[in-house]
C-alpha cells in the first residue's frame, strides 16, 4: 500500500509539473499569435515557457506567485494570487461539494430503484430520464433554468429562487442542480446496470436459495459487491463536475475558480491561470487518489499481490 501511495504521489508531482509547463506555454503562444506571428515561430517558445515554469516554482516555493489588480477604474487594488485563490476555491469547492452530495444521493438512490424494479415501467421511466440528464449540455440547461425561473416570476410575480449571484443560501440552488445534472444521470445509469450484473450472479441466487429474503439478500450481496463500479462512476462524476465549472459559474455569476480561471484567460495573467489550474488539477488528483485507496479497502482483491512464477 505504501509503494502504491508513493507511486501515485510522484505522478501526481509530474503532472503538477506538466499543467505548469503547458499553461505558461499556452499563455506564451496566445501573446504570439495576437502579435501575428506564424507557427513555427512557436517552437521558440518552449524554452520561454520553461523558464516561465522555473520562475513560478520559485515563487510558489517562497509563498509568492505574484498579484493581480482586480476591480474597474480607479477602484482596482493589487491582491495577492494566494489570497484570490484562496477566496475562489472556497466557493467553487463549496458549490461543488453541494451538487455532489445531490447527485450522489439522488443518482445512486435513483438507480438502486431502477435495479431493484428491473423490467418495470417506473425502472424504464427512471433510465430514460437520467438518458437526458446525460445528453443536454451544461449551458442549454443552465439557460433553459433560468428561464423558467424569470417565466414563473413574471406570470405570478413570486420568485423561487435566484437565477445569479453568489449566497449560502437559495443561491446555490440553481448552479447545485446544474452542476449536478451529468453526475446524478451517470451515477444512476452505471449503479442500476452494476446492481443488475451483480444481481445474476450465481451467489446471489445461492443466497435466495438459502430462504434469504430479497432485502437481506440486496443488503449483504448485491448492494456491498457493487460499490466499486459506484465508486469509480464517482470519481467520473466528479471530473465532469470540474469540468463543468467555469461554465455554470460563468452563466450564475458565482465567483469562484472557475469564473476567475475565464477572467485570468482573458486578462492574460499567466501566474493566476496556472495557479487556478494547478488548483484544479490537484483537486481531481488527489480525488482519484483517495478513490483507489477506496477500492483497495472495499475491494480485497485490489490488495492481493499477485506472484507470477519465474521460468527457470
């Protein structure tokens, strides 16, 4: 388990180095083809982009990676990256956490239920809603929201909840069920699909042939083998989440790190982008990474050490 946990830390190290390598080099070649130059001239760019790299490794291991101004007119103050990346990860893994507590909840309750009643109108009725759940892009349910929030208020004049801004409150309702949208419709196709596969297996028809009832069966068998394709349907979930991010704080007028990623793009600020993308990239990582130790512990097999015999 140690060696395994140190190998997966020394990949994400790498790949930390490499989302700051590509960031200064994406940044670098947007400055040069707004200056008109042609492609070739972007191989010169690699050594720039490594030194751009350097440069903020040194900063970021002396606690400073430099300030961005932030405000309009005569009202912009230079604040610390760390400080604006610390106010945004907040709220960005605040309104993330949310919609996956939703999703987790709804989908894997929805698709127990779907597997649970298999070959029942209601499973039939449950799949092909979370089918559109999966098919409708962010924005276009975002938008279509939205509008059915401004359409109810000017027909009764009584507001459900807002549709923009930022607040712990009814604020979040919105982007939550936006963002939860993918996930809640992945979770509950993958956990009705693994719950049926498990459901047929032989062990499981042993135990209804031992006079167990369908419950306990359900509770002890199905439900515990089947955790781990739930588990990594999770782990998806959550990379279609941070996916997603900019997009519906973009739409919600939530300010968290990935409407400021879209701001740090278009300012062309290339500490702040790498670090509000090294900040994300770290975030999916280490979610993958407490994942895998998951299945390890649900899962014994993930534990064995399988010994393959030398030829002599």
């Amino acid at each position: 388990m140690t060696r395994f946990v140190l190998r997966r830390l020394a990949a994400i190290v790498l790949v930390s180095l490499g989302i700051v390598f590509f960031c200064a080099l994406g940044m670098k070649m947007t400055a040069n083809a707004r200056g008109g130059a042609g492609g070739l001239h972007s191989v010169r760019l690699l050594p720039e982009a490594a030194q751009a790299t350097l440069s903020y490794l040194r900063g970021l291991f002396t606690g400073n990676v430099g300030y961005v101004w932030l405000g309009s007119g005569r009202s912009k103050t230079a604040t610390p990256i760390t400080f604006v990346l610390a106010d945004t990860y907040v709220k960005s893994m605040g309104l993330l956490f949310v919609s996956m507590i939703v999703a987790a909840i709804v989908g894997v309750g929805t698709g127990v239920l779907a597997a649970y009643w298999e070959g029942t109108p209601l499973s039939l009725a449950f799949l092909t809603t979370t089918l559109l759940g999966v098919s409708l892009p962010t924005f276009f349910t975002a938008l279509s929201l939205q509008v059915l929030e401004i359409s109810w208020y000017r027909r009764t004049g009584f507001r459900l909840v807002p549709v923009g801004g930022f607040g712990w409150d009814a604020h979040l309702v919105l982007p939550a069920l936006v963002l939860a949208a993918r996930p809640l419709a992945q979770l509950a196709r993958v956990t009705c699909v693994s719950l049926s596969e498990v459901a047929h297996q032989d062990y499981v028809q042993t135990a209804h042939a031992k006079g167990l009832s369908r419950r306990q069966v359900w509770g002890s068998h199905v439900l515990p083998n089947a955790m781990v394709s739930i588990l990594t349907a999770l782990g998806v979930s959550v990379r279609f989440s941070l996916g997603s991010l900019p997009v519906v704080e973009y739409f919600f007028g939530w300010p968290g790190l990935g409407a400021m990623l879209l701001t740090a793009i278009q300012m062309r600020h290339t500490n702040l982008l790498i670090t509000l993308a090294l900040a994300l990239g770290l975030t999916f990582m280490c979610t993958n990474l407490l994942l895998d130790l998951a299945y390890r512990v649900l899962d014994p097999r993930l534990r064995e050490t399988v010994q393959v015999p030398s030829r002599e």
